[in-house]
C-alpha cells in the first residue's frame, strides 16, 4: 500500500479549583519541554498515568502511522538512533556507535550489550538485521509490504554478535535519522514470524522498550506496565534505570467534551489533541496545555493530478492557492498553539526553507488567475466554464481533530473568489474506502523530523502523491537526498520546495501540531522528535 494511501494512518465533572492548583501552561511549546516548576520537588516512581485519545486503535504492525497508535508504540520499542527533540542531533541508542564509509554507503554500528526484549531473549546483531531486512524488503510469504523508508537499501550483515554493517545502493543523507523514528523500532524475532494479520495484534509487540503491554483490547483501550529491569535509555535523558511510572492506561474518548470533563475531574491525566476552543478551559482550571509542533510535512490539501478535475489546469491551482488565507485559519480555526504554514515543511524542521512568496493571501489575484483560466462568475458569485460550475468536495478528514474547522473557514475564502466547496464527513471506515486517485484533495501530511521525507511524498516510485510521474520533481529530490553538504542540502531542499509551489501541487494548511492537555501534577511530559509522547521520564508529583 502506498504512502499515500496511509499517510495519515502516514497526512491532528467538577473544576479543580484553581487556587489549590499549579497553572504551568505553554501554549506553542517546544519538543522535550517540561514543566519545571520548583513546586513539583524530586522525580518519584509509581502511579498509573491516564492518557485519553480521540482516535480509535487499528492494527498494531510498528509501522502504523496512525497517531493514536504511534503515541503507544514509541514507549515499547527502542532504536538503533534517538533524536534529540531539542537540538535535532542524531544521538546514539541501541546502537551506542557508528562508522560511516567515506562514500556514504555503508554503516557499521556497535550495538550496546545486555539489551533484552520483553520475552527474554537477546537484541542482538541478527535480531537487527532480520528488523531491518523486513523492513527494506517486506515479506511476501508473510503478506508484509516494504517499508518505503528504506528506499536504496541493500542489506545488512551480522558481523559478529554486536556488530552490524549496512549497506545502501545510494547514499542517503537522511538514513541515521529513519534508523531513529518511532516505526523503526526493534522487535523480537517472534513479531518478524508473523504474518500481517498476527503482527496487528497488540500482543505481538515485543520489544525492548522501557514499558510492554499489559492488557487492553487493542481497539479502545491499551494498558502498559513498567519494565523494572530496562536500563538503556539513551544518554541524554534525564535519568537512567527503569521508567518512573508503574503503569499507562490508554482510553479512545472522541467526544472532547469527555474528555476535557474528564481532566478536569481528575479521571484523565493526558489528553492528546485537545480542541484549540478547550485549551483557554484546560489552563482555567490549572491545567497545562503542551503544543509540539510535528516536524515534518505541513498539514494540506495534497491535489491529485490524476483526477479529472479543473485542477489539472495550473492557473486554478495557483488561484485556489492564493484564495486560501492561512493567518485567518489560524485565527478563526486554530489557536496560536499551531504555528501558520509558511511553505511545505513544519517550523521546526531541519533545513526547512521559507515558503512565504508561494503561499500569500491574494484573491485578487486568485480572480485573474481563474478569469485567464476561463471561469466567468455567475448569477450567484460561482463560477462556470462551459456550463459546468466550479465546484469541489473537500472531505472532513477523520484523522484530524481541527480538520472539519480548516475545511469550513476554507470554503468561506474559496467562496470569495467564486469557487464553490462542498463539505463531506465521512465515518472513518468510509473515508478509508473513498479516498483514491480521483479524490481531488486530500488533507494529509507525512511526519519526520528530516527534510527527505518530501522524497516519501512526492517521488513516483514512492507515494507519490500527485499520482503523476513528474521527472524534474524525481531529480530534484534524489538529488537532496543525496547530498552531504549542509549548505548544498538546504539549496537542493529549497529548490523541491519551489517546484511544489510554483506548480501548486499542494495547498499548506497549517503546520501540524500536537497539543495536549496535562493535569497539574502531570511532570516530565515530553515528545520524541515528532510529537509522539515519550513516557520515560514522565513521573506525577
């Protein structure tokens, strides 16, 4: 199944009373920030941590993008990379050193030792190649796809117990970074013997994280316990040894009401993607409200050139572009803890470029644009060509919490300029089963703290999002990826992005964020690079 098609999967009671309450909130906070109040005194162990979702559970492989998911699977499957969340930087993990070939093509990693996976057994140099030959590779006997990450991988080869040498058939300045994300994760041997179906099962998930699961249904709700006898976190943490707490209980609440009710009552602890109208509530009543920005891809309507739509003609794309006012989206729909998209990358992001010029509000322009395209207004402000009115569907996407808010202040700017949007909300199941090459947009976005993660979007042997093979796109971002030079990389990176949006083929929406709700006592709170809750050094007062 391609990117595209799983991007989003790929693309989000009674009132404490305040005066008894620490109010430590940060609205646009920073990754890896936490509450550091002098109040909250010493990190302690136990406690069960409460975490509601809005999004329900689906199948459980490791390379489930879906949020919801994610936020549970970074806590039970450490890496062979960790990236650090405030600077950026590749740290080591797993893998506690590496050589790099000077033609950038093959990476020799030593592998820390007495690292163990749930069920006993040994993370070793085999378990890792078998990890990430499955990934590069798939399974067709056992029906698992490649992992599209790992484009230009050859293999990998077991040197000795703690020693692994990959290789790559080109160099890819991005690859320690994949080796770090939360769907790399390493799992036993056991979870690799399964088929798909089997690895979708929550209890398939062995690794060697600092919690295992402990219960739940997979579908509603997941419980974690602490693992007493982890002692291989990355370096940098804030401490070493087994997590603070005991226990992590995950609950799918949809309704926001529940679920703001309920950490204001102290039935919930965390609550992730709290609506941007509960989070003045939340601080109100002494709550903290955490924001991380989901370094990656911005949150936009991706267009399929595919489709058998005016869009194909790029005066309309450029208008629709220029109709689309990204400040008044924040304004209206958001809250100042999403940052406004200023080009095609999330604020945040190595190397990310300034997309400014592409993405201004200008609706007169937006009318020359469809007027030289040939779309006169009508008798009620629509436009039409050829008897036919200028009309599209946008869907409210189930897997964006705030989408359903961008999509109707987006069709009061489109209406402006004579461009008639009409609204669909289908259940999740039926979003899943319309979407296809003919949907016109699609609001989605890839997260990864890495520039390259446009060559997963937009290149045509991957996901290929305009379902249209563009050869100059291909180059520009093989040439990316290729490129060690940071000066020459952060070029070639601006030069993708001035092909997207010179040629529209993407609408920025919003940079994409994460934003949670905490009770007070919730200390320690952070993110891994992309927004995925880490619970490792998470402990409550």
């Amino acid at each position: 199944m391609k990117l595209s098609q799983r991007r989003a999967l790929l693309p989000h009671g009674a009132a404490l009373a305040a005066s008894a309450l620490l109010l430590s909130a940060c609205s646009g906070g920073t990754q890896n920030s936490t509450n550091t109040s002098g109040h909250a005194g010493k990190p302690r162990y136990g406690g069960e941590l409460r975490f509601y979702d809005p999004v329900t559970y689906k199948a459980w492989q490791i390379t489930n993008t879906l949020w919801s998911n994610s936020n549970v699977t970074t806590n039970l499957a450490d890496r062979l990379t960790w990236q650090n969340p405030k600077t950026g930087k590749i740290e080591p993990w797993i893998a506690k050193s590496w050589k790099i070939s000077p033609d950038h093509l093959t990476y020799t990693f030593k592998l820390r030792s007495g690292v163990t996976f749930s069920d006993g057994s040994q993370l070793d140099a085999k378990v890792v190649k078998d990890n990430l030959d499955q990934h590069a590779f798939g399974n067709k006997k056992l029906g698992i796809p490649p992992d599209e990450f790992f484009a230009n991988y050859v293999g990998t080869k077991a040197l000795d117990p703690q020693t692994v040498r990959v290789s790559l058939s080109k160099p890819n300045a991005g690859f320690l970074q994949v080796l770090s994300i939360y769907r790399t994760g390493i799992l036993a041997e056991s979870y690799l013997k399964k088929n798909r179906n089997d690895q979708g099962k929550l209890t398939s998930l062995i690794g060697s994280g600092p919690f295992v699961v402990a219960g739940g249904n997979g579908t509603t709700n997941v419980v974690l316990k602490r693992r007493d006898d982890y002692h291989w976190a990355p370096k940098s943490f804030k401490h070493q040894g087994k997590a603070y707490l005991s226990k992590i209980r995950y609950t799918t609440v949809p309704e926001q009401s529940t679920a703001v009710g309920a950490l204001q009552s102290q039935q919930a602890d965390v609550v992730r993607n709290i609506a941007p109208d509960d989070e003045e509530t939340v601080k109100s009543s002494g709550g903290q409200v955490r924001a991380f920005p989901a370094q990656g891809e911005a949150n936009g309507l991706h267009i399929s050139l595919a489709a058998n739509a005016p869009t194909r003609d790029l005066n309309v794309r450029r208008a629709l572009q220029a109709a689309t006012d990204r400040k008044e989206i924040n304004t209206i729909a958001l809250s100042p803890s999403y940052g406004v998209a200023k080009g095609i990358l999330v604020r945040g992001t190595p190397k990310r470029p300034d997309g400014s010029a592409y993405v201004k509000h200008d609706p007169a322009k937006a009318k020359r644009l469809l007027e030289a395209a040939g779309w006169r207004s009508g008798a009620d402000g629509i436009r039409t060509k050829n008897g036919k009115r200028l009309s599209f569907t946008l869907y409210v996407t189930p897997y964006y919490q705030v989408s359903q808010a961008v999509v109707e202040v987006l069709q009061s700017q489109w209406k402006k300029v004579g461009v008639e949007v009409k609204l669909k909300s289908p259940s999740l199941s039926q979003y899943e089963a319309e979407i296809s090459k003919n949907t016109v947009f699609t609001q989605s976005q890839l997260s990864r703290a890495e520039p390259d993660v446009l060559r997963s979007e937009w290149h045509s042997s991957l996901a290929n999002s305009t379902y249209t093979k563009i050869p100059e796109l291909d180059k520009l971002l093989e040439a990316q990826v290729a490129e060690f030079d940071p000066a020459k990389r952060t070029a070639d990176i601006k030069a993708v992005q001035d092909y997207v949006l010179k040629n529209a083929l993407v609408i920025p929406l919003y940079d994409e964020t994460q934003v949670f709700g905490l009770r007070p006592n919730v200390q320690g709170f952070q993110t891994e690079a992309v927004a995925r809750s880490e619970f490792y050094n998470t402990w409550l007062s």
